[in-house]
C-alpha cells in the first residue's frame, strides 16, 4: 500500500469513525505472487464527493476508470465493509 503524504499518518491511525482528507490517495500494488512482476495499481482518490477508483496497468495507462460501470460497483461495494471511510487500514497485531 501507498499513501499520499497529507494522509499518512491519519491512514496508520485509522480507526472508525476516522476520515482521510480531501486529496488523500491510496494506492494498492498488484501481482500475482511476491516477487512477481507488477500488473496494476488500484487507486483510490477522495474529493468532495467521495472516493473515486481507478485502476492502473503496469505501464501506467488507465486500465479503468470509475465511469465505467464495471468497475464502480464492485470497489465501491468491497470498500463499503471497511473499516473506516471505505478504507480497511493496516493489519493490527492484536
């Protein structure tokens, strides 16, 4: 996981009923296996109105946007069981 600087620290302390600021950006790294090459970035981008999702292909070009429709749902549905502000934040030791 990526954080952007203005919302580092409030994504390491995320408990519920916190929130990110506007401009906050979360990005997600992913491939198949460690180690394996990179196959997209997940990103997630809050403004006025919310969280809006994308989805970045391993050499940078979006793969998806939220406008399209097979894509919105299904993040914004996951992202609503999160923790806090459709955010799930770092594993806790418990």
């Amino acid at each position: 996981m990526r954080v952007s600087p203005n919302a580092e620290q409030a994504y390491l302390a995320l408990v519920r009923g916190s929130e990110l600021a506007v401009g906050a950006v979360v990005v997600a790294d992913l491939a198949p296996m460690a180690g394996s090459p990179l196959t997209a970035l997940l990103v997630m981008e809050k403004s006025d109105s919310g969280w809006t999702y994308s989805s970045l292909g391993a050499g940078g070009s979006v793969v998806l946007e939220t406008a399209q429709p097979q894509l919105a749902p299904l993040c914004k549905r996951c992202h609503s069981e999160g923790l806090s502000d459709e955010l799930f934040g770092i594993p806790r030791n418990h």
